[in-house]
C-alpha cells in the first residue's frame, strides 16, 4: 500500500488503537503508539500524534493524557459504561427467547464495545450452559418481521408450534396459517410475546414469538377496529398472569401487610390500596381470571382472600379442590 494510502489510514488506526488498547489504567505510551503504528506501516513522528490527537478531540473523541513515568493517553469515555454493557450481558443470558448460540453472538458484539481490558470482566457466557433456551433460530428475524409489519400496518400469517410428550414439536391447528394484526410485541416473565387483534375472533391474542414459524406479511392492512386506539399494553400485562387469557373481571382481594411489596411489584403503585385494621389491606384490580391467576393468589399462601366477585371466589374454590383431587388417596 502507497505511503500516502497508509498516512489517510492513520487517524483511524489510533482510535482504533484507542478504542481496544486503553483506559485509564492502561494509557497508551508514545512508544507503544508508534510501534503499533509500524505494524500497520504507517510512519509517524511524536508531533503528528499531538496533531492528531487534538483533531480526535475536535472530533467530540474523550481522549486524555495521563502524565508521568507510566502515563500515556487514553479513551476516557466510551457510548456505554462497563456497568451498563454487564446488564446487557446479563439480560442476554437470562432471556429464554434467544437461543443459546444467539446468545453466545450477542455477548460477543457487546463484549467488543469495551476495550480489551474491561472486555474479560464481561466474558461471562458460562451462565448460558445450561440455562432454558429456545431452539428457534429464526426468533430474532421472526421480531425484524413482526416491527416491519407493524410499521407498515400490514397483517401477518404464520404457523404455531406446540410440543407433544414426546418433546417433538407439532403445529397447531394441523399447519394452518393464523392470521392477525400485529399491535405490539412485549418480553413478560423472560419470553417474547406477540400481542395482536384476531379479527375472525374479534378479540385481543398473544402468542409466543418462540414458537412462530414461517411468519410473512399478508397483503392486507390491519384490521383492529377500535382496541387499538383503546389498547393499553402494560394495562393488559399487568391483567394476564404468565400470559395466560381468560375472562376480564374487576376482583377484589385482601392481603396481608407483609404483601405489600409483592402487591405493588405486580400491580404498580398506581393502584388503589384500602386498609384493613392494622394488619391487612385490600385491592380493587382488572385482572383476566386464569388458572394462573389462581396459582399465583395460591403461592402468596392462605392469608391471601379473595373476597368478590361472587363468581370468581366459587372458580377459586373449585379449583382448590380440583387440586385436593389429585392427592385424595394420599394417607
């Protein structure tokens, strides 16, 4: 490569250099800068990397110059703090959706985002051994999909998996193709989920983005009449215990102090919450009564009281002793 090539080179390979090589324990001496120049055969005099280090400054770079015996410059800021690229590290490794060698890709990218130094405290891809992973590698394309779809208010078709006793992985209704409109995607308990208007159905649906296959767009536009001016996702989260439908209903139940902050994790500190004597509260909430729902208020223990709807408490009890059922040989 021509000497002159080599010298339009240079400014690029010293934030390049800057940007792996150091930080503030590790500065980048003169010495270590010109020779890793040489290795690049590009030539370069002390003064052109004064020069050159005020123009990088110019150009909004953060680079400083530690004085004495060991100093030398360094990146003093980069686009995201080593604190920061962990818990994206972290949320990579902890997020089911994505499947084990995505995951492993991912954690590289982001591992390259810090200098080499600080990139060995975010190796940290033993914590995607073993964990529960989705096998779908199309998972990310699938969501590129669904947010293009979104975007240009289009519906979308798509197979359904569901997995049989035998882990095999089988198609609901026999592969036919579900159609819907897109509204919002939404990550709720460590999974991806798709929440769409069903029109044939006339109602609001979820599905696991996981497990969509051969998603596409249709040629036709959303149809969502008026939920999804009405559609509010959070609102519709905090309803659906671990995404599971059932029949909207305004519960009220009655809790133990002790509960207060599990309550509030749920539910948000927006809600309503009513003493009950010094001991207990009560809450009026929206929620979409599941068997889930009914498994979450039986793990909260029996201090936990569902008190109305009528209707609802009768659901709760006979669930109770459908389970009761299942160990009534049980000495």
């Amino acid at each position: 490569m021509p000497k002159s090539e080599n010298q339009k080179r240079k400014l690029l390979v010293l934030l390049k250099l800057l940007y792996e090589q150091s930080d503030e324990l590790h500065p980048l001496s003169m010495k270590m800068i010109l020779e890793s120049l040489e290795k690049e055969n590009i030539t370069a005099e002390r003064k052109s990397i004064y020069s050159d280090m005020e123009v990088l400054r110019d150009c909004g770079y953060d680079i400083e110059l530690l004085g004495g015996k060991n100093g030398g410059y360094y990146l003093a800021s980069r686009e995201f703090e080593l604190a920061e690229l962990k818990v994206l590290v972290d949320a990579v490794c902890a997020s089911r959706f994505i499947t084990e060698k995505k995951s492993r890709e991912l954690i590289r990218k982001i591992t390259s985002l810090a200098g080499k130094h600080d990139a060995n405290r975010l190796k940290r891809e033993v914590y995607v051994v073993n964990r529960i992973k989705s096998e779908n590698e199309s998972i990310l394309y699938n969501v590129d999909e669904i947010h293009h779809a979104i975007a240009t208010n289009h519906q979308i078709m798509f197979q359904y998996l569901e997995y049989r006793v035998n882990k095999t992985e089988n198609f609901r209704k026999g592969g036919a193709l579900y159609e819907v409109s897109p509204i919002a995607l939404t990550w709720n308990e460590e999974k991806y989920y798709l929440i769409a208007f069903d029109t044939s159905a006339g109602m609001m649906k979820h599905y696991r983005v996981d497990r969509m296959k051969n998603i596409f767009l249709s040629e036709k536009k959303c149809d969502t009449g008026n939920y999804e001016n009405e559609f509010d996702l959070a609102s519709y989260c905090n309803k659906t215990f671990g995404m599971f439908s059932g029949e909207e209903e305004l519960v009220t139940i009655s809790f133990p102090n002790s509960l207060i902050g599990v309550v509030l994790d749920r539910f948000g500190k927006d809600i309503s919450m009513h003493p009950e004597g010094d001991a207990r509260f009560r809450v009026s909430i929206r929620v979409q009564v599941s068997g889930q729902f009914f498994g979450w208020i039986t793990g909260l223990g029996p201090e936990v009281k569902i008190i109305s709807p009528s209707k609802v408490v009768r659901d709760y009890v006979h669930f109770l002793q459908k389970v009761a059922t299942q160990y009534s040989s049980i000495d």
